[in-house]
C-alpha cells in the first residue's frame, strides 16, 4: 500500500475514510493527531474523530514533528490526519515557505518509504474562492505545495468529494498519452 494521499474539501469523508482503511487493516494502527483544541468547536471536532477511531488504536497526538511520530508509530499503520493543520501549525512556529517545503518532502519521503504504510488526510484549500488576506493567500498556496509534495511521494492519491473518491494520477508520467503521434 505504501503511502496513501487522501485530499479534499471539508466533509469530503477524507477523515471517514483513512479510519475504514484502517479498520480493514490486518495489524496495529496508530492515528497522528495534528489539530491543536483552540476553541470549543475543535475540541468538538476532536471529540468526534476520536469517537469515530476504534479505542484499541494508539494516538499520538503531534502538532509539527511528523517524521517523529511516525518514527514513534513503529510497526502500525500510520493515519496522519492531517497535513491542513500541521501546516498551519509550522506557519504558526513563524518557519518560512521554503522550509516549510523542505520539512513537508522530508516527512513524505519517510512516509513513503516506511515499511508499514501510511494514510495522510489533507484539505484541497485552491478550488474556492480566492482569500482576502495576505496570510490567507499565503496559507492556500503554501498547503498547496505541502499538497503536492505528499502527492509526489504517494503510491496513491484519491481526491474525495461527497464521500467518493476519484483517483488522480501524475500527469507529467502519462504525458505521452496525451500526444497526436
């Protein structure tokens, strides 16, 4: 299985879907939680993913170390849920965009080369409308290349709307399918 991207927008079923993954797996599976319990709708948030996750699953809950976490996980599927809010969370640290790149490469090259797989659960944040801020503006384009990152690294990458999945593929590898030979 490798590492598996699962990317979309909220309530997708990305989250519903990396815990069905999960359940179906026949060893151990430990949940990296990066979301920090700012306000009492996350915490509400929080309390409903657990609620979802069987109780015999380990949970690490790890805001920014990712490479750490799924190095504490050891022989157990690794659900990461999720990259939208590490992001965040490393902008939070005040890193820059480049070594925010170079943080996300060196976790999916881990991921990816794990020998137990991994599921990362991360937001499609570019398909709306396009932010007022600066620091909104920053944040799309930022988890985009996060995104992409991840994306490169993956055996498979499912784009989920409504709780379907469609999967994508890289298309700079079949480029030769789209020519007029």
């Amino acid at each position: 299985m490798g590492l598996t991207v699962l990317l979309g927008g909220a309530r997708s079923g990305k989250s519903s879907l990396a815990v069905e993954i999960g359940m179906r797996h026949a060893g151990p599976v430990t949940y990296i939680a990066t979301a920090p319990a700012l306000d009492q709708d996350m915490a509400d948030r929080i309390d409903r993913h657990i609620a979802e996750r069987p109780p015999e699953w380990t949970t690490i809950e790890e805001r920014t170390n990712l490479i750490g976490a799924m190095t504490a996980a050891g022989d157990s599927l690794a659900i990461i849920d999720c990259l939208t809010l590490w992001t965040s969370n490393v902008m939070w640290e005040g890193r820059g965009d480049a070594e925010i790149r170079e943080l996300a490469v060196a976790a999916a090259r881990h991921a990816a080369a794990r020998a137990i797989p991994v599921v990362a659960v991360t937001n499609e944040v570019g398909l709306g409308v396009h932010p007022e801020t600066d620091l909104g503006r920053r944040y799309r384009d930022v988890l985009g290349r996060v995104n992409q990152a991840w994306a490169a690294e993956s055996t498979r990458t499912l784009f989920l709307v409504a709780g379907r999945a469609l999967e994508l593929h890289d298309p700079l590898h079949d480029a030769g399918k789209y020519l007029d030979t």
